[in-house]
C-alpha cells in the first residue's frame, strides 16, 4: 500500500492566485461565471469537494503591493494580487454549500486583535461543523503595515514579528480553551444554560497582549481551527515548529522541497511534536490534456500571455524591494530584501549551473510565483507527484489554478480518479473534522 498524500486547493481570491495570466486567459470565467459574485466560488469549492481535497485555501492581504517602481499603479494595471477580497468572507459562502471539505483561511496577526480572530475562527468551526483552518501571517509588506496603523520600522523587525505572533497564538489557544466541553449543560429546570464554572477567564498579561477572557463564544467542534502557516526563514520555520499542522511552502526543484522537508520536520521533536503533527504542502500548476500534445498546447497557450513587468511588479510586492532599480539581465545574488527573501534565496538555488537572471526569475514568478509547473497527461501528472512525494517524503500538494474553473475541473476529473486507482489519494472522506481527515494519513 504506497504512502497516501493530502490535496488542497490554492487561491487567492478574486482574480490572480499565482499566475498573472490567469484574468486575461480566454478560457477564464467564461459566461455564466463572474469572479465578484458567489457562484463560481461555490462551484469550485464543490468541485473540490468531488475531489475529496482536504481543503480550499485562499491567501490574503490588506493592500495593494506598491514596491515596483514605488507605486500601486503597476500591481493595479497587473492584476497582481489586486483586487483581494476578504477571504474569511468568501469562504463563508463557499462552505454553506459544501459539507465534508475544510477552508483554511489567511488571517494576520497584524491586522485583527487576538481576541476578535480567536472569535471569528471559532464561530467559523461552529458554523462549519469544525471544517477552519487558519493560515497565520505576519504581514509582510509595507503597502499592509501602512493600512493598518502599524509603525513601519517597528513591524520590519523580523524575529521580533515573530515573537509578537508567538504570543498572539498563545492569547488565542487560552481563548479557545476558556470553555470547557461540557460547559453547555441546557438544564431548563435549573435554569442554567452553561455552568459558569466551567467557563474560565484567561487574564492574560504579556508583552503586547492583554486580554481577560473569557471568549464569549463556546469551544468549537475542533477546539481550535487547524493552524497552517508559511513562513521560509529559520525564525519562520521555528514558528511553524511549534505551532503549525500545515506548512505551505513553495520551491520550484524538487531538491528544494526536500530540502525544506527535512528542515522544519527536524525541528519538530524540539517542541515535543512528531513528523506526522506537521504536514508539509508543495504548491504546484498543473496543465493536464487528454494527450500530451493537448496539455502542451494548453501550457503554450498560458505562457504565450506572460508579462515579465507584471512578474517584476508581484515579485517586488513578495519582496517588498523595488526590482525596477535592478539589471534585468543579472542575477539578484546577494539581495536582501524586507520581504520575503526565502524567495531569493530559492531563486538563486537552482540545480542548473546557469543561475537565472532577474529576466528569468520575472517570466517564473509571472507565470505562477515559480510554483512548479506540471504540464501532461493525467498519468504524467500522476506520475509526477507520486515520484516528487518517494523523493520528498510527503505530504501532498496545494494546486494552483490558471484559469477557472477549468483548471480544477480538469484535474478532479481526469488526474484525481488516476491517483485514486493507485491508492496515493483518499477515496472518500472519514466522518469527522477538518483535522481528523488530516491527521488520518
Ligand atoms: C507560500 C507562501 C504563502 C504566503 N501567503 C501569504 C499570505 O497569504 N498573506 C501574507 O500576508 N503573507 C503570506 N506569506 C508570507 C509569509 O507569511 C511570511 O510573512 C513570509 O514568508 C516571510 O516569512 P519568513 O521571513 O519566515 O520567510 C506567504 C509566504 C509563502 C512562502
């Protein structure tokens, strides 16, 4: 029996998730859908549900990256990640009309106190029969930090952003333990709904936070939402370490991911977790066709629309540096950058002896932030993921679409019926939550 491996879906809602083709590509919303009403997103969340995915992920943010040439105007005129709607919203429709398959998601530390996310996330998993999960960032760039009332030289300071998070966690996780199981006791004669005993204040008193308790919505059906988290750098991964069940995590070799693997597994034991508490997802762009020659002509046609300015502007909003001021023709060694320089660091680690060029970097983060793009037949495909899983040591992959809904379509019906018939995904959902699907495997 081969070692199964988990599927989620990416987005990043409402027009450009990875790809910067994605709002112009011709087979992109196509009528009836439109990307600013609820129906298209309910559909894929449906369509991802017929594929058993273990969950529909949308990352977030709250402004418009404005590094590239010190403007918005570049990520606007781009569609780079901008409009992004808020998630948490979306996602509730989505799950109204789904039932077994989880949303995860990406709330800030920044952005929302911990009381009031420790709030939406549980009534999320109340009103979901425990399918949230939660993707916790720190906000990286500046456009965020500048909407949020935040001091800028303050937020920058990485590790300490880091630590503010660790504290935050810790606020929400009394939070969510503040009711007991059997709080709720409904005794109509005795005229008790809950029995106040067994609700707790928390009074918590640390460095940033102060908050009493306790929270003024019950323990959820999960008890806490399932923690996912992305960070690259040693103090991100440490996070991660600790708190996280999830790691989305994106490299663009295979020896990357491997590499990333062993790193935030190993650090595990530290924190008195197993390597199976942490599960460890690749993004990737899958083009699949009926034949070979289909699913080329497909990946020809999305990398014919590539704009390497609208790379350049997202790449300068994930890293927050302006890479106009840079050569296109050379390789961005040694740059450090506020942002999120994993990236670089990736981007400079490449298995080919030519290091690529800031022209080449530009066309890979264009055509899908230098997820892998994964181009064949549903047994291509298949194969693709089952050897990258043997090498890497799992734990399954975050799809990244290029248009919609075709893009999810096309991988539930044709790769994921492939991967089922070899056992590598999950046939049908265990009765339980987010969290106990899983953990399952
Ligand atoms: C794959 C991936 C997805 C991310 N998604 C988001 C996101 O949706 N919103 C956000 O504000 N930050 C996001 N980030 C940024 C991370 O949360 C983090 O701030 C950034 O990677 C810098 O952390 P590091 O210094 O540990 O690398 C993402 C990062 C990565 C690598």
């Amino acid at each position: 029996m081969p070692k199964r491996f988990h599927l989620g879906q990416y987005t990043m809602m409402p027009v450009t998730h990875h790809s910067m083709v994605t709002w112009k590509h011709p087979m992109h919303m196509q009528h009836p859908w439109r990307f600013d009403r609820p129906e298209i997103w309910q559909h894929v969340a449906k369509v991802c549900e017929r594929g058993k995915f273990d969950f529909f992920f949308s990352a977030d943010t709250e402004g418009i990256y404005a590094d590239y040439q010190q403007s918005y105007k570049p990520a606007v005129r781009f569609a780079a990640q901008a409009p992004c709607y808020d998630v948490s919203t979306m996602m509730a429709w989505q799950a109204a009309v789904t039932s077994k398959i989880g949303y995860v998601f990406t709330a800030s530390v920044a952005a929302l106190p911990p009381y009031l996310l420790a709030r939406r996330l549980s009534t999320w998993d109340h009103m979901s029969a425990g399918r949230a999960g939660v993707n916790i960032v720190t906000a990286f760039h500046l456009s965020s930090v500048r909407n949020l009332s935040i001091d800028d030289a303050d937020h920058f300071a990485h590790d300490r952003r880091y630590d503010r998070a660790d504290e935050y966690m810790e606020v929400m996780y009394q939070l969510w333990d503040s009711w007991d199981e059997d709080a709720i006791v409904m005794d109509v004669e005795g005229d008790m709904f809950a029995d106040p005993e067994k609700v707790h204040p928390i009074d918590f008193d640390g460095e940033w936070f102060k908050v009493a308790g306790p929270l003024n919505v019950d323990r959820s059906p999960q008890g806490k939402p399932l923690i996912v988290q992305a960070g690259q750098s040693k103090r991100g991964q440490a996070f991660a370490a600790r708190h996280a069940e999830v790691v989305f995590t994106i490299q663009h070799e295979v020896a990357g991911m491997k590499r990333y693997y062993d790193s935030v597994k190993g650090q595990l034991a530290q924190h008195g977790r197993s390597a199976d508490d942490l599960k460890v997802l690749y993004g990737v762009q899958p083009i699949v066709g009926e034949t070979e020659e289909i699913a080329q002509a497909k990946a020809d046609m999305h990398n014919a629309m590539l704009n390497p300015e609208a790379g350049l502007t997202i790449l300068s909003g994930h890293l927050g540096y302006d890479l106009s001021q840079e050569d296109i023709n050379a390789t961005v060694d040694g740059l450090k950058v506020p942002g999120i320089q994993g990236l670089v660091d990736m981007y400079m680690t490449s298995a080919t002896s030519t290091k690529m060029t800031l022209g080449d970097i530009a066309k890979a983060h264009a055509r899908g932030v230098s997820v892998p793009q994964i181009v064949g037949t549903p047994e291509q495909i298949a194969d693709w993921m089952a050897e990258t899983m043997e090498v890497v040591g799992g734990d399954g992959y975050l799809l990244s679409p290029v248009y919609l809904p075709g893009s999810i379509e096309e991988f539930v019906d044709l790769v994921v019926p492939e991967l089922q018939r070899r056992g590598l995904v999950r046939d049908e959902y265990i009765d339980g939550t987010l969290r106990d699907n899983l953990m399952a495997f």
